[in-house]
C-alpha cells in the first residue's frame, strides 16, 4: 500500500524520516506482522515544486508498505488531522493519506522479500563509501619488476612524470584503480590509461613511509586489468566505453607484461599518501593485511630486449619438444631469462648425455622441483638454480618400463596453452583421449596444441558494461586465431575445435610438419581437405555456407574417440528413419549386430581402458563416431554376422577415407540421477511440495554424516558421488571393511573431510541432491515397435548377472530443464514379457523410447534425440509433478549464412563471436531467478520466452545465430535470490538478496557448511583386544606408548597376506621398479597439483588431499569453471593410477601370487616414504593397498573355480 506525505520540512532528510516511521512500525502493536523481521518499507521524497510567486514551504512524499493491512494499520495511528502518533520534521507535524495510486510493483517485491536496514547504518555505509570513492592516493610513478631469488625487486618497467597519476578506491566492486593520462600520448583531457586490481588478487601488500621511499608494493595471484578510457566522470559527458588492453600503451611494457604483471610497486608523491592508502584499506576491510617493509630495489634489466632475442633464438635451435618445455620455465614465471640464460650449458650437456625422451622427462622433472621451492622451507628454500640442477641430476629415474604404453594406448600426450590477456602459460603433457585426426599421425603427436583463451583469472571472460568487450575479443583472440602463435620457437597456425572445447573457448593449434609415411608438408589446411566433402547436395546442401555448421561438422574429426574396429563396405547398411508427423522416432541412433557390438566390446576391453574389462556387464548401445556420421547404435538381436546399420539422421557429411569405428561412449552401467536447482524449480512449479525436495536433501546429509563413522558405510558413499574414483578408493575401504580394521591417520582424516565438503558444497550451491531410486540412463529407440506410445522399456544392470526391470509409472527429464513441458510421466513395461524382443534383446543400462504416437518422447523433453543424449529416470513418486503440461515446441532456428562458400577465416570469425555472445548461462540463470521472483512462477511470460531463447542459445554453435543480451528480459525487480549469491565478493550484509520462499531457496539455507562436524572412528581399547587375540605377537603401541592403529591395520593385512603366499620377498629389480614408479607417481601428482587450480600463481598448488578425492576446495566466482578443473583432474590422476596398477600387476606377465607379492611390497615402500614425508606417499599407500584386496580377490575366484 502506498501512503501520501505531505507538509515535510524543505530541510528534512529521509534519513530522519524513515527513522521516525520505523519507531512506529516497529513496535509492539506491529509485532504480529513480522514475519520472522520487523516490517520494511520504502520513502521517496518528491522534489520541491516550482511556485510562481512564493518559495515551497514544505516537500511531499510516498512511502510504501509490504501489505494494505500495514498500511492501513500505520494510518490509523498517525493519519489525519488529529493522529494518535506524531511524526513531526523540526516544528512541522507530517502529514498522511491514503495515496490515490497502486505502489511501484518493483518496490513492493524488494520491500517484502528484503530485511529492514537501520538508516543509521546505511548513512555511515554510505559516508564511507564516499570518502573512498572522494579520497585520492597520489602517485609518482609505476613500477614492474620481478621478485628476484635473492629478494631484490628488479624493476624491469617504469613509468614516470605521469599527468595526475592517483590511486581511487571502489568499495562496492572491492577494486582500486589506478589512471593516469598523459597528453603527449594523443589523450584528451580526462582519458587515459586505467590499471585495476580487486582485493581478492592481491597475495600480499607491503607499505614504505620512508621520506625518499614512499611506496606500496603488491604481489598478485594474476595480473592486473589494463584499460584506456575516461578517467573521470562528467555528467555533462556522454559515457564513452573503456577498451580492454594487454598491456600499457608502450612497447616497453608490452615486451615484459608477460612476464612482470604479478609484482606491482607504486611510488607515493608523500609519505602521508602511503598512510592515506593504508586508512582506506582498513575502511574497505581489505582481505590482507598491509605490511610494513621496504624491499631491496635494483634495476637489474632481467628482461631487456637483447636478452629476450638471445633467449627466443636459443629455443629454435632447441629440438621440439624440449623447446616446449625450457620456454615454459620462464612463460611460466619459474625462472627468468638470465637464469636459464646462464644454465644454457648445463642443459646442452644433459643433451648430449642422454635420448631426447629422458632429456625431455628431466626438463619436466626439474621444472617441478624448481616450483616446488616457492612451497619449500628450511634448506631447500635457499637452493640456488644451479644447486637445483644437480640435485635433480642425482634423483631424476627415467622410467624405463614398456608395459605403460598398453595400459594408456589410444591416449596421447598433449600438450597445453593457456593464453590471458597477459601471460601464455605452458602445461602438459597430459594423457587424454586421441581423436581421428591424432590417430592419424602417431609420430607428430607433439606437434598439435590445445589452446585456450581464458581471463588474467583463469575464468572465461566477463565484461563490464562500461568495457568493449568485443572489440578485444577480436583484437586479442581473433589477432592470434588468424595469426598463428609462437611457441619453443616454432609457429604454430589454427586448426579446429571440438564441441566440448569450443564451450571452454579452447581450440587446437598444429605445427606445420613432414609426414614421412605421406610424403607431404602436413599444415592445417592439409588436415582440413582430408577430412571430408563438405558441399556434397545429397546431405547438406547449404552446410558448407554456414561457418558455424561447417565448424562442428569438422569438430566431429576432433571428438575425443577410442579407436575400435573396422567394417567393409558390404557391412554397411543404410536404413530409413521412423518419422511420423514430422517427428523423427530414430534421430541419431542406429543399429548394429550382436557380433558386431561383441568384437566393438572385445577390442575395447583389450585396451585396457578404465571401465572396460570382461568381469563387466556387456554394453548393449555405444555411441559412435564413423566416417561422416555421428550418434548411437543399439545392439539388434535380428541382424546376422557384422552389420552396421546407419540412419539419415546420422549422417552429417560425405566421408569413405575410414572405416574404422570410433567409439565416444559405453554404457555399461547405469547412471545415479541427481535432482539440480532448475528440475526442482520445474516440479515444485508443478506442483511437488518443497518438503519432498528437503526431506531428500536432509536424508542425504544424515548419510554422509553417518558414514563418516564407518568404514563400510564411506565406500558406498563416495562410490556414489564419484569422489576417490580415480584411486579406487571405495573398492580399498571395502577391503578394509571385510578385514574389520578401520584407518587412524592424519590423511584419511583430512580426505574424509575434504569430501564431506565437498558434497555438502555441493548439495547447498547446486542443490545435487541424490534420489534413491532414480537413474541416469542414455536413451535408444525401440526399433521393433514393440512398445506402445508413452511406454519405456528398462533393465538395469550395475553388476554383471544383477538385473532390475522398472515397472509403473516413471517420471523422466532431460537436463537442461527449463520448460513446464520438459518433464513427462510414461509407463515402464517391467520384465519382458515373453513375447517381446526384449526377451532376445534386454539393452541394459538404456531407456528404451516408444517409436509409436504422434511424437517421439525424447523430443518432448527439451528438444531431446538419440544421439547420445541422456535422459533422468526415477520410480519415486513424491518426485513426480501433479499435473503436467504440453510439451514445448520450439520453432527450428535459422542459420547465419553467407552468400558463398565457408573458409576457415569465417570460422574464425564464428569463433570470435560466440566468445563475446554465449549467453546460454545468462539465459538459464535469468530464467530461474524471474520464477523465483513471479507469483506466477515457471508459467511466468518471462520464462517461457527464456525458454524459447534458451533453445536458441543451445543450437547457436550449429547455427551461427546467437541470442542478442538485449532480448533476455529483465529481472522482475532488482533484488536477488539468496541462494544466488557469489561464492566470493558477497555484500557484507546481504542487502542486495532476498530469502527465497522457493524450495530452492529452503534448501539453500537448510545447510551451513560451518557448523557441520565429523564422526570420523578412532581407535579403541575394543580395537586393541580383538586385533591382539587374532594375533598374539602383535605389539599395538608406539614408542610413547600409545595406541597406533596404523600399526594395527599394517599387522591386519600382512597376515591376511600371509594366509595366500609363504613369503613376501621380491627380487632387488621389482623394488628398485617400485621406487621408480613411486618417483614417477609424486613426480606427475605434484605437477597436476600445481597445474588444476583456480588460481594460475606459482604460488598455488592443490593439496595431496583434494587430489586423491578429486576435488578442489577454492572459492571462485564461477563455479563451472571449478567443475571443469575439478574434471580435468579426475580425469589424469585416473589414468596415472591405471598406468601405475597395471605396472603393480606387470601386465598379463604375472601370477595372481605374484601380483599379491608386488602389491604388499609397494605397500610397505608407500608406508616407509609416508614416515619420510614424502608428497605423494599416501596416495600411492592406497593405490597399493588396492591392488592387494585385488590381487587376493583374484586368488579367491581362482580358487573357488
């Protein structure tokens, strides 16, 4: 309700009015409208109106209550001429009325939904955020150097004599700026160059007040922002946008910003601006403290033109890829120039010493020990580079043994670029997945890089509305998209992308090559034209005029594939598409024979890929890549001998070159379905009440708590949230489990912890709630037409011989979610009835599709196919929606074409583009936070138009259209949902969020991560008197006496050991293999440590705990960007526990004894590197004590066969 004001004193403030209003409104005869806070509202004081022959004696006024019954209340009290309660401005008594219009909608949603703030509060807020913004650091001069071993700062980029140069602080951004213009540069009065740097990059700060050394020193997580543009604000000015830089408007600093931008010291006019910085500081709660110290200043020209030139000609003379690695030492920031410079010798001599490959092993090797002294303290902090040098000499053991080429074949090492604004940082080689074009050219795989474009930050790039994004989109990427990039020496050209990596805006960049086999030059042109025929009229006759589409048709060479067999032409057949009412039943998925799909699965389990393996159940669908084709084959139980059947909808471009079959996925087992802040979004909207969503969430955390006190309860646990599977954690405890024994130690502690964290994190930020009896399964058709419309057809099989049939109603989804329509009710059939084709052909592990009806149910959600989408599949009916709606049918985006055929410049282009205008996140985020905000919810107008652009969005990277920002809606009103708030940068108190009455928002809330607290076992009396009377000589207590329980589980599975094998000895090679395994283990642990974090310092590394479990704790503003580190990370230690298992088990050479025998002995070598502290040591502990349980399980089967 809105009430009128009138008679306010002209020199009234609305401070003083809110504060009178609340004394009323607060108190006791109002209480019964608070709703867990006193009543808000909101004043607007109207300007003074112009009279014609007298000056205003009084202003009016509105204010505006949450409710009519408020409103009304208030009038009673203080309305009329005669109110009960005064509210006098100096001598003048205000008056009020009921106002003659409806309140501003946009206000009455902030009032209601925000708490109320004491004015008082707010005022001071306010002065300081003033006199921040009014109080000016004045400026000398700018200096960047290098922090220097010896802790000298060499300034290495000065700028001085700069016209007004000052430092101004912008609290609410918690950023300062520094600007400075000179006219001499062409700048108007007003512009110049901005360098800005946010509190939470700064590492550590340092204050001089000395009279001849008044300065501020910065170390910085990453570099700065450089910018030109207006320096002031004038409102008399139209705004002009500021344009993004890579480095400051001289050649000087764009020679050395890629390396100094992270060490900043600034030169104060006076000591009393060093003071003035240090109060504002203070003032703006800054996240470290300023410390008083004056550093070591020289001049020392580390980076100077002629040393740069001497270095950038030493790296082409240098083979490839050992030029790769000596150029990341300084791109990196782990040496610099004169260093390596210096070191030039003792590297040609290790050339001359040993094979490329063990040259290339030690760079890497001594490239992580030299990081490792940014961590190191004590002796080891104060080696010199060369003593570095030669103690990795003596410790470096190249790792001679063959067998790891077979546990990682169809994997290759790739090596990685990173380019910010500033910096290209070097990283790898890392194990990933071939692609057909790796594949093609096995002996030149170092000559091909993954790129990608990523902020100072190591986020994607965000701009501010006041910055032209697009334009350094363009100068930056696009200059080195079209441009090349030089690495080690040698040029590197664009090449391609891949879908996946084209949302990471990463590409590939390949080094032009001779290709001996070929007896050609191999460029990226070359690689391009071998591709496929891409204007072929019979399958798309338009696709090569339209970059994008010619794009990620050329991305299908590029998806990451196992490479399986090969069929002939006579073994392929080409079949029509279900299609009824224009709707296609078999979009992207086709058929292949048992055999086929049984010599797909054999050769696959020979290569020893995780996951793969006979003791697995068989997969009865695989997702393919082939020739020009691309999508899913189920297995058909009608086709005799090798048959390969492919659909129309499959195919995408002409391509016979190979025959091969590739193999993007195998679902050999079902998936855990988890619900997400939009799907309980949708079903709370349809009609599923919040306490379903957190009766679910607050089992799932009792699970997780109570599992922390047991052994067997951890396993399945994390097996359920994927956390320690790449070390095969669970499979360990499990071990454990059956023995009775629990460990005691520092480690396991901490790792059980950092994953308990690391789901509730998890549960509150994403709402990833676990549903029992729900499933994640990929989706094929029913090709005999067996089913009837709205019926699916599931056999579940985790366990090989296991089988679940889902019976009944299933509600089923596709992420994402973002339409009322996008969740649907069917009817599972159960077992299969003995009629039917599932009954030869039960395809475990996918949901089976209806190819009958009007149209086809995976389009029905989210506009989903059968080309390798997966669909959520859950029996629980208090998830199911109340009622449902008509599924969306969104109108087929048009393609951006030009008027001729596409090159690789028009890629680009697209490229260019779709960094500066994916808005997919924008568009979903937006659209859950307008139904939080509508009383319509999910139906709001709003949302169905996001939805719409939403589809838009998704299709963008094949159709070349993207969705102008312009056309997402505006938020309802300009405050924000609770559960939206950063992760970093929150407002201290949250008076730009609101507590959401959405289910998301009470589980939100229904979980802190402060207050959680762990069970984790201990070791008891119970647990010394039943392992000593197992085994009489065991001797429980260390040398103080105390129970260790570490000794407990040694002496538990050494007698376990024991009853398999008569002795534990091994020969001196096996150890002597084991500890070069070990070394290799901590060599490549420690490097992915340092290499996936949020933050690119050198000051950064994961801890062995986050590694082991396969999470990162950090904080970040963006928490997809975590999500994909976090994957990464899962995704190489996993290979890097398979090579070293299959090492422990030596291949296909050893006995299951005899694997028991290396297994313990690997054990014991773990526990003795743990005592020595060495990195590392505790994983591979568990990496050992797994291949144990694994050996003896294989004993056990042996024997019972």
């Amino acid at each position: 309700m809105e009430v009128f004001m009138m008679n306010i004193g002209l020199t009234a403030k609305k401070i003083q009015i809110i504060t009178e209003i609340a004394k009323v409104v607060h108190g006791p005869s109002y209480a019964h409208f608070n709703n867990g806070a006193v009543v808000n509202f909101e004043v607007y004081l109207h300007r003074p109106k112009k009279l014609q022959h007298a000056k205003p004696s009084y202003r009016t006024g509105v204010v505006t209550f949450p409710s009519l019954e408020v409103g009304e209340h208030f009038l009673r009290d203080c309305g009329g001429s005669m109110p009960r309660v005064r509210i006098s401005m100096g001598y003048q008594l205000v008056t009020f009325r009921k106002g003659i219009k409806d309140p501003r909608p946009y206000v009455l949603e902030d009032i209601r939904r925000l708490p109320f703030i004491d004015p008082l509060a707010l005022q001071k807020k306010e002065n300081i955020r003033q006199s921040m913004e009014h109080s000016l650091v004045l400026l000398s001069a700018i200096q960047f150097g290098w922090d220097c071993r010896d802790e000298v700062f060499s300034i290495e980029y000065e700028r001085s004599n700069l016209a007004s140069c000052r430092l101004q602080f912008s609290p609410d951004k918690r950023e300062f700026q520094i600007s400075f213009g000179s006219l001499a540069n062409g700048y108007s009065s007003g512009y110049g160059e901005i360098i800005t740097i946010t509190f939470s990059q700064i590492r550590c700060a340092y204050a001089s007040y000395g009279s001849t050394d008044a300065s501020l020193f910065f170390h910085l997580w990453f570099a700065p922002v450089f910018e030109v543009g207006p320096t002031d604000f004038d409102p008399l000015i139209p705004v002009t946008k500021r344009t993004r830089l890579c480095a400051l408007l001289d050649e000087d600093h764009c020679r050395v910003a890629p390396y100094v931008s992270q060490d900043v010291r600034l030169l104060c006019r006076s000591p009393s601006d060093v003071e003035c910085f240090i109060y504002l500081w203070d003032l703006a709660q800054g996240n470290v403290p300023v410390l008083s110290d004056q550093y070591r200043v020289e001049k020392r020209g580390i980076f100077s033109p002629s040393g740069l030139n001497e270095l950038h000609s030493w790296l082409e003379q240098l083979e490839w890829p050992l030029a790769f690695h000596v150029d990341a030492l300084v791109r990196n920031g782990i040496m610099d120039p004169k260093e390596l410079l210096s070191m030039r010798g003792e590297i040609l001599n290790l050339i001359l010493k040993k094979n490329m490959d063990d040259t290339v092993g030690f760079m890497r090797y001594f490239k992580a020990e030299l990081s490792e002294l940014w961590f190191s303290e004590g002796s080891q902090a104060r080696e010199s580079v060369k003593e570095c040098f030669g103690r990795c000499l003596k410790e470096y053991r190249p790792l001679t043994a063959t067998r790891m080429q077979y546990a990682a074949d169809d994997l290759f090492h790739c090596l990685h670029v990173t380019i910010t604004p500033t910096m290209t940082i070097l990283d790898g080689p890392f194990p990933e997945q071939t692609n057909r074009i790796i594949r093609d050219y096995p002996s030149h795989n170092d000559h091909f890089l993954r790129v990608a474009f990523v902020d100072e930050n190591g986020l994607q790039f965000r701009f501010d509305k006041l910055v032209n994004g697009p334009l350094f989109i363009s100068e930056h990427v696009g200059n080195i998209l079209r441009n090349g990039l030089v690495i080690g020496g040698r040029q590197f050209d664009f090449l391609a992308y891949s879908q996946s990596a084209l949302k990471d805006h990463a590409v590939w960049f390949v080094c032009p090559f001779y290709d001996a086999q070929r007896r050609c030059l191999v460029n990226a042109s070359t690689i391009i034209g071998g591709i496929g025929i891409f204007d072929d009229p019979e399958y798309d006759d338009k696709l090569i005029y339209c970059p994008a589409r010619y794009a990620a048709r050329i991305s299908q060479a590029f998806t990451a594939t196992d490479k399986s067999i090969s069929v002939e032409a006579e073994e392929i057949f080409i079949e029509e598409d279900i299609k009824r009412n224009g709707s296609c039943f078999t979009d992207g998925v086709g058929t292949v024979s048992p055999a086929l799909a049984n010599d797909i699965w054999g050769m696959l389990c020979a290569k020893r890929r995780r996951g793969f393996g006979p003791d697995r159940p068989r997969p009865r669908a695989f997702q393919i890549r082939f020739q020009g084709s691309k999508g899913m084959v189920s297995v058909d139980h009608t086709k005799q001998g090798r048959e390969l059947v492919l659909r129309p909808s499959m195919i995408k471009f002409k391509d016979s070159v190979s025959n091969h079959i590739e193999i993007a996925g195998v679902f050999n087992k079902p998936g855990k379905m988890f619900l997400n802040r939009p799907l309980i979004m949708l079903l709370e909207g349809l009609g599923v009440p919040a306490n379903v969503f957190i009766d679910l969430q607050r089992s799932a955390v009792d699970e997780v708590l109570n599992a922390s006190t047991s052994v067997e309860a951890m396993a399945p646990m994390l097996e359920n949230y994927g956390l320690g599977h790449s070390f095969r954690f669970s499979s360990a405890l499990r071990g454990l489990a059956k023995l009775d024994v629990s460990p005691n130690d520092p480690f396991y502690s901490k790792v059980l912890e950092v994953s308990i964290f690391h789901i509730l994190r998890d549960l509150k930020n994403r709402a990833r709630i676990p549903v029992t009896e729900g499933w994640t399964l990929v989706g094929v058709a029913d090709i005999h037409s067996y089913l009837k419309e709205g019926e699916v057809f599931v056999c579940l099989e985790k366990e090989k011989g296991a089988r679940k049939y889902l019976k009944g109603p299933v509600c089923i989804s596709r992420s994402p979610t973002i339409h009322p329509g996008d969740v649907q009710l069917a009817y599972a059939i159960g077992a299969p009835p003995a009629d039917s084709p599932f009954m030869k052909e039960r395809l475990q592990n996918t949901l089976v599709f209806s190819t009958k009806g009007s149209r086809s149910l995976p389009s029905c959600l989210g506009g989903g196919d059968l080309d390798g989408d997966v669909y959520n599949i859950t029996t629980y009916k208090p998830l199911f929606p109340r009622q449902t709606c008509e599924a969306a049918s969104y109108s087929t985006a048009k393609r951006k074409e030009l008027d001729r055929p596409s090159t690789m410049n028009d890629v680009i282009d697209f490229i260019v583009e779709y960094i500066n205008a994916d808005n997919v996140g924008i568009i979903a985020t937006t659209w859950l936070i307008i139904a939080d905000q509508s009383e319509k919810g999910i139906r709001d107008a709003d949302c169905l138009n996001l939805a719409q652009l939403h589809s838009d969005a998704v299709d963008y990277p094949k159709t070349g259209n993207p969705v102008p920002i312009e056309k997402v809606p505006k938020l309802k009103f300009t405050a924000k949902p609770d559960w939206n708030e950063p992760e970093v940068g929150k407002a201290p108190d949250g008076v730009n969020y609101y507590q959401s009455r959405r289910a998301i928002g009470q589980l939100y809330r229904d979980i802190k991560l402060s207050e959680i607290s762990l069970q984790i076992p201990t070791s008891t009396e119970h647990d010394t008197e039943r392992l000593t009377a197992a085994m009489p000589s065991l001797s429980l207590s260390d040398t103080d006496g105390a129970l260790s329980l570490d000794d407990a589980l040694i002496e538990t599975v050494r007698h376990r050991v024991t009853h398999f094998v008569y002795t534990l000895k091994i020969s001196s090679e096996q150890k002597s293999h084991i500890n070069d395994l070990f070394w290799k283990f901590s060599e490549q642990l420690k490097h992915f440590c340092s290499t996936f974090t949020m933050s690119r310092s050198r000051h950064s590394r994961l801890s062995e705990e986050e590694a082991f479990i396969g999470t990162i704790k950090a904080r970040t503003s963006q928490p997809k960007r975590r999500k994909e580190l976090i994957s990464k990370l899962r995704e190489h230690t996993a290979q890097l526990v398979t090579d070293i298992r299959f090492e422990l088990a030596g291949g296909d050479e050893f006995t299951d004894h005899k694997r028991l025998r290396v297994a313990w002995a690997a054990w014991e070598l773990s526990l003795k590197n743990v005592k020595e502290k060495r990195f590392g040591a505790r994983s591979f502990s568990w990496v050992a004590l797994g291949a144990i349980f694994d050996a003896i399980k294989s004993i056990e089967e042996g024997e019972r066969a």
